[in-house]
C-alpha cells in the first residue's frame, strides 16, 4: 500500500509542474519537491489560499486528468466535451463557489456522450468526500483563480 501511494506522489508531482502557458510566472509560486507536495498543509500560513488551492490542486490528482494548472485534459473518447476532459481554466464562468463544491464532493459519474450510440467515456470524476473544508476552500480558490485576467471583461 505505501509503494502504491509513493507512486501516486511521484506521478502527480512529474504531472503538475508549472508550465508555461499558466497564468502566473513560475517564480511566482513556489517549487516544491514531490515530498514537500505530499505533506503540503493547507492550513499553513506562509502561502496564500491560491497558493494552498494548487497544492491541493496536486495532492489529490486532479492535474492527470485536467491538465497541469487546469490548461487542458487527457482525451475522454465520445465524450460531449470535445472528446476529452473539460479545462478548468474557464470554471468560474460556469459555477457558483457552493456549486463548485458540490461538484468536487460528489463527482461527475454520469459522462454525457457525443454520440448516444457510441461507446461509454470511459473517464469519469470521482468523488471526493473526504478532502477536509479547508483543503476544498482552498481548492475552489484556486479553481476559481484560474480564468485568465480579461476574459471576464470579454463576457
């Protein structure tokens, strides 16, 4: 069991790491090592809830399915969403803080298909019920975080 949770730890490290098309220049945030993620504290106070949102943001692997920084995601086959995994950089468009809450904690198990004959997505978000309210605070921050400055102004 712990070889198979070091194994998560360095897939999720190699997978979130900054790159450049993020919003925020890499010396911007700081670079930690995959040990130093792994055992992140979001209640620490030396960073800033973004900040602590992205730790949760790689704690808990959301970027091997979203993408590093929420830029893009591995293909989901026949899936409504362009056949692959939504980009989280234009989230807070679409959801309300609470309603963004709700969708991490329950997940999305119901994939809606492009084409209703073809085969089933087969990526599907899991639930995580069991990210504490300070590290779902947090990730919801940085989620909402993620638009590029001026698209809102283009709505």
């Amino acid at each position: 069991m712990m070889a198979r949770s070091l194994l998560w730890v360095v897939v999720l490290g190699a997978l979130s790491m900054p790159t450049g098309g993020c919003r925020w220049r890499s010396s911007e945030l700081p670079r930690l090592s995959i040990a130093q993620v792994a055992s992140a504290r979001v209640r620490d106070t030396a960073f800033s809830p973004v900040e602590r949102g992205r730790f949760v943001y790689q704690k808990y692997g959301c970027a091997m399915c979203h993408g590093p920084d929420g830029q893009g995601g591995i293909k989901n086959p026949n899936s409504q969403t362009g056949g692959e995994i939504p980009k989280l950089i234009y989230v807070a468009e679409g959801y309300t803080v609470d309603e963004l809450k709700v969708q991490i904690l329950n997940g999305v198990w119901e994939i809606a298909r492009s084409d209703s004959l073809g085969p089933r997505p087969p990526y599907r978000m899991p639930a995580i019920e069991w990210m504490s309210p300070e590290e779902l605070d947090a990730l919801v921050q940085y989620m909402m975080s993620l638009m590029p400055k001026g698209a809102e102004e283009k709505w």
